[in-house]
C-alpha cells in the first residue's frame, strides 16, 4: 500500500531534510538545530511562509539523527491567548523521537523576557528515518475478549525474572515470562497505559513526586525515552512478539489535553506555536479546561484533527498496534454546541483506510459541559461502562436493591448501548481508584502519599472492609475477602460483552488504599510479584479457560429471553433460588441478594449453563430446573460450590458455574 507521508514535521530526504510546522497567527518560524549532544545551537535557520499557515524549509546537508527544535514569534498578550516567545523552543508537534524525558523547570513557564532561553532545559526532537511501513494484518483482538490494562513501569519493575536493566520498559512485555502470565490469564489484547512523552505536572516536584501514569503529554508520537529507549522499532518488536503469542496491543492515548496547563503552566509546544488554534478557548480569551488539567485541545480545529489522525496512522504503519483507547474521549467529538457523535474526527477515525478495522475504545466522559456520554459514541466505538463498574460494587457491598442491576450488567448493559449488540468494556477496577483488592479492604481512600492531605481522588469509592481498615491478620476477615475478592473476578468473567482487568488485579495487588496514585512511582504501584496470591491468580487463570470455552459471556448479542429457531430452550432465564422465575414483586424486593442466570448454549441451544449468585454472607441451597436424563454439575472453579441432597450450596458471597450435562443410564 503506497502510504503518503504526513506533511509535517522533519523528512528526511537523500540530501537534507524538509521541516514543516503550522501556525496561523505566527509572524516567523525558525528550526534550530543542535550538535549530537543537543546542548548547543549550531545554527537557527528561518522557515518559509507557504500560506494556510504552514511555515517550511528544506536544510541541506541534515541527515537522521539530527537534534532540532522550532521557535516562533509573534504577539506576546496572554490576556488574547497569545504567547509568542522566540526564547521559548518548542518542541515539534510531529517529533517521532526525543533524545531526553521531559522535566518541569519552573522557568519553562516564564513570561516573555524574563526566564532567558528554554533550550537548555528541554529535550531535543531527534529526525529519525522510520522503518519501512508494514501492512499489519487485521486486529486479533475482538470484541468479547479480555482486555488487560497494563502500566509499562509498574508492571515490570519488580518481575524477578525480568533482566534489571530491561524492567520498566516496553521490550520487557515481550519476555517470556511476562507472556506465559499473559496466556495462562487468556488475554486477548494487552492496553498500555500511556508510552508516549509526558511531562510531571509542576506541583509535583516540589513533593517529591513524579507522574507514573502518563496522562500528561507533550508529545503525541514520540515515545517516552524512560520506557522506549528503543523508540518505535522496540514497540515494534514487542508488538510482533506479542502478536505471536496470540495476543494483541491496544495504546492509550490522550488527545483532550498537554501538559502545557493553564495559564500557569510551561510553553512547550503547541502553546508556542499557536496557542489560540491549538487549544479551546472561552469568550472571555481564557482556557477552556473541559479536562480538569487545565486545558483542552481544540479536535474542531482541522489542523488538530489532522495531527491526532497522522497520530493514530503512524502507530498502525510502524508498529502494528490493534488498537486505541482514548483518554477523555468527548473532546474528540466536542463543537462549539458539545459533543456530537458524527463530529468530522470521530467519523474519519471511523472511516479512515487505515484505521477503520482498529479497535477504538472510549472512555465516555470529561467534566465539561455535557460531558457524559456513556453509550452515545457510535459503532465500532466500544466505551468504558462505569455503570458496570458501579452497580456490581453496589451489589457486592451489600447495597439494598440491586439485583436488577446486577443482572442488567452481567447481560451486556441493553439500558446503556443501543441496537442487538453491546458495545460495553466492562471493568470492576482501573488505573483510576481503588484496586480490586482494596475494594474489599479500605472503606475511605488513603492517599497521603501524595501530598495533598488526602484531598485528592475519589471520596465515593462504593468500597468496604470487612470490619478492619486496611491490612488484617484476623482470619475471619482474610477469608471474608477471599470470597469477596473470589466474587468480583467471577462477576467480571460471568458478564457479556468486552472485559477489561487491570494488570496485578488477578493476584491481589494493593495501593495500600490509595485511590490515585498517578504520582507514586514507587512500590505502591509496582506490582509486587513476589508476594502476589498465586491461589488468586489460579483461580483467575481458570475462570478464563472456562470463558474461553464457553459462549455465555464473550458474547456481544443481547439476550432476549426467547427461544431461538429450533431451540428447546430460551437465550436466558432469571431465576430465584428455589428454581422459579422472578416475577416483578421478587425484582423488585430490595433484600434480595439471590439470582440465577440460566443460559442456552450451544447450536440449537440444546445445552445449558447457569450463573448462581449468592449475595449473602450465609450459604444458600440453590434448585435448577431438572431436565429427564441429565444433571447439573460444578463447573471449575469449584471453590465455592458444592453438590447436596437437595441442589447445589453455594457459599456466601459468591458468583459460581454449573452445567447441565447427560446422564449414563446404562
């Protein structure tokens, strides 16, 4: 496939290389170019107007490998939006590779003739010649499957069988015994929290701290050096090796804010460049921050569209990648009016050649006006179901009333997503808030580490703790929190649809009941894998094999409750304990804490499988429907289940599988 090249930033021809940038309110453009080290300006050569705002030259005798950085000038009137600034460099918008992580130095944010040149304290965009274009095949990640949210750093930084000096990269995902872990957990697509260069928000070096998410870029296709210092050709080669195993890659990316802030915040780039077209901005000339960070990219822009679309075409083209997850997905479809499902980005993300295939996932909601959009973003967008999330927390707290809740989330969510198939991710817990773990474990959030008092995050967490506060060694509390723990990865694995599980989650991980820790690059978010709950795990590892072999949940269609063609058996039947149908005074019972989900599986549906839900701290006898000739059965994992004269006990909190299966009668 003949790909061209995006217009922008350093190519890299056979006798130099042309460097192009826009910005529509800049009087003058220069790229300067730096020695191999990028410590000193070796000459400062002036770009080109080419009318509709792009600014271009060709520099002669440049070749890979070249250290460079644009400056631009203009009006200086912040009140207007306006920050031109030649002592600032910039970084280029389309820089594919830096030679250093960005590092917040308070006098990147001075204004205009009182901080002196920047150079000194910001990396260098390196011209690099990209590998040649692959065709990837189609995505092998499909919706149903399970996705595992991965932090690059924390994920590999205490694996002991990863060499030292390959922990907290990219390249150590591809080692063998991260993917043997991948494969027993049945991962079909592993979602990497943001790689690409980010900047630490400028509160944080004053504590100490330093952002170990992501979630404040700089540069939109530039890898962060800290986790690629191999750049693009080392997620290349993860992604093959994972892509071998069976397993694909889906990046998290974030196209709604930089880390250039407020007002108060560091120019860096697109600030420098053209802050007004850049960024969205109110009537009154100030930064709209729909975000919460402190500014917004303007996606209505046709030149913001553009780059996020160069953004998402150069991963696909030279790295292979499945897919995307978008951080804050509505400014992608924000106007002036709010957010609009057919806004021109998300359709040409839905249509482009080369991405229309990609999986696309939206976390549906910003804090701006009209911000939540949970199940109007349109196919083949699947979304982030916080509505999931809530609901089985609610249930597995206790909370009155949420048995219809419970069995509306474990059925795909149809109050949420339009049409015959859902569109749900469906997670109990992310990067963002508690752990699984701490879940069962901290009743309020602890996040003194982060030094703010405890002010920040989440206070509603939908969490619980057993009667003890954090860590416990009381054993009754500990096998409290095994069921309940047992129950929530249940859950996730019993319910239809897409689900995602944040990497430690299945063996236990704690934060130690901090519930955001974006700046604990530490051990509170490491992943302890010496001291993780091999038991959990294992018990997760088999609730995948069963997904894995069974159609009940990894599928997208919405049940009906009807019998399908020859069938003998309706897709579904919701059921009490005693083996009889709910009616509404039973749905509607707030002490209910009991259910059972019956499903048809199979060609024809002849064969059945069912889901008994046991909300109570006290075991319960469950009765299933008897059928001449056959008999239910546990299936694994059995922990918590076991056959009785009567049914089938089910211990107290607890999700369990059983199947139908032919008696011999010979």
């Amino acid at each position: 496939m003949n790909r061209p090249a995006p217009r922008f930033g350093a190519n890299i021809g056979a006798d130099g290389i042309r460097f192009s940038v826009w910005s529509d309110a800049a009087r003058r453009v220069w790229v300067s170019i730096f020695d191999n080290d990028g410590a000193r300006e070796l000459q400062r050569i002036e770009l080109e107007s080419q009318g509709d705002g792009v600014h271009s030259i060709f520099a002669s005798g440049l070749k890979s490998g070249t250290r460079y950085g644009f400056r631009a000038d203009g009006d200086y009137a912040q009140e207007q939006g306006l920050w031109f600034d030649p002592d600032k460099l910039l970084m280029d918008p389309y820089a594919v590779a830096i030679d250093l992580p960005y590092v917040f130095d308070q006098r990147l944010s001075a204004r205009r003739g009182e901080g002196g040149d920047t150079a000194s304290l910001m990396p260098k965009a390196v011209a690099t010649a990209l590998p040649k274009p692959i065709s990837p095949p189609p995505p092998l990640f499909k919706p149903g499957g399970l996705i595992y949210e991965v932090p690059v750093r924390a994920f590999t930084m205490l694996h002991p069988e990863i060499p030292k000096e390959q922990r907290g990269t990219i390249a150590a995902l591809a080692h063998p015994a991260v993917i043997k872990h991948l494969q027993k957990l049945g991962v079909g697509a592993v979602e990497l929290m943001p790689i690409t260069a980010w900047i630490d928000e400028r509160h944080l070096p004053p504590l100490g701290l330093t952002n170990a998410w992501g979630y404040n870029p700089v540069t939109f296709m530039a890898l962060d050096p800290r986790l690629a210092p191999g750049g693009i050709a080392e997620l290349r080669e993860t992604v093959a090796a994972l892509r071998e195993a069976g397993i694909g890659v889906i990046l998290d990316l974030v196209f709604n804010h930089t880390g250039e802030s407020d007002e108060l915040g560091p120019t860096l780039s697109l600030r420098g460049l053209d802050n007004q077209a850049y960024y969205r901005h109110g009537p009154d000339g100030r930064l709209v921050n729909d975000t919460g960070t402190g500014n917004t990219l303007a996606c209505d822009r046709p030149v913001v569209q553009e780059m996020v679309l160069d953004t998402l075409r150069h991963f696909v083209r030279h790295s292979g990648v499945d897919g995307f997850r978008f951080d804050l997905a509505p400014i992608l479809g924000r106007t002036e009016s709010g957010f609009d499902a057919d806004a021109p980005l998300l359709k040409a993300m839905s249509e482009d050649a080369e991405l229309a295939d990609r999986v696309m996932i939206a976390e549906p909601w910003d804090i701006g006006p009209g911000g939540y959009q949970l199940g109007n973003f349109k196919p083949p967008f699947l979304e982030w179901n916080d509505k999931y999330r809530d609901d089985v927390r609610r249930f597995w707290r206790g909370d009155r009333g949420m048995i219809g809740g419970m069995a509306t989330r474990l059925a795909g969510s149809s109050d949420v997503f339009a049409g015959k198939r859902t569109r749900s991710v469906n997670f109990i817990a992310a990067h963002d808030g508690m752990t699984l773990a701490d879940l069962t474990a901290y009743e309020r959030k602890h996040n003194e580490a982060n030094g703010e008092q405890n002010r920040d995050g989440h206070n509603e967490n939908l969490s619980w703790n057993n009667g003890v506060e954090g860590a416990s060694d009381d054993p009754k509390v500990i096998e409290q929190r095994r069921h309940d723990l047992r129950a929530l990865l249940a859950t996730l694995f019993a319910s239809r649809g897409t689900i995602m599980l944040t990497a430690g989650d299945e063996f236990g991980r704690t934060q130690r009941g901090n519930n955001n820790a974006y700046a604990q690059d530490n051990e509170i978010t490491w992943l302890d894998w010496a001291g993780r709950d091999i038991e959990l795990e294992d018990y997760a590892a088999t609730l995948a094999t069963l997904r894995r072999s069974n159609s009940f949940s990894h599928e997208v269609s919405f049940l009906t409750g009807n019998p399908l063609s020859e069938s003998t058996f309706p897709d579904v039947q919701w059921l009490s304990e005693n083996g009889q149908e709910l009616d509404a005074q039973s749905w509607n019972d707030p002490e209910r804490q009991r259910l059972t989900m019956v499903l048809g599986q199979g060609e024809g549906i002849s064969r059945r499988i069912s889901i008994l839900i046991n909300g109570d701290r006290r075991a319960t006898v469950f009765s299933l429907p008897a059928r001449d000739g056959f008999q239910w059965r546990p299936l694994p994992p059995s922990n918590d289940i076991r056959v009785v004269e009567n049914g089938l006990l089910v211990s107290g909190r607890s999700l369990v599988f059983v199947d139908e299966i032919k008696v011999d009668v010979s």
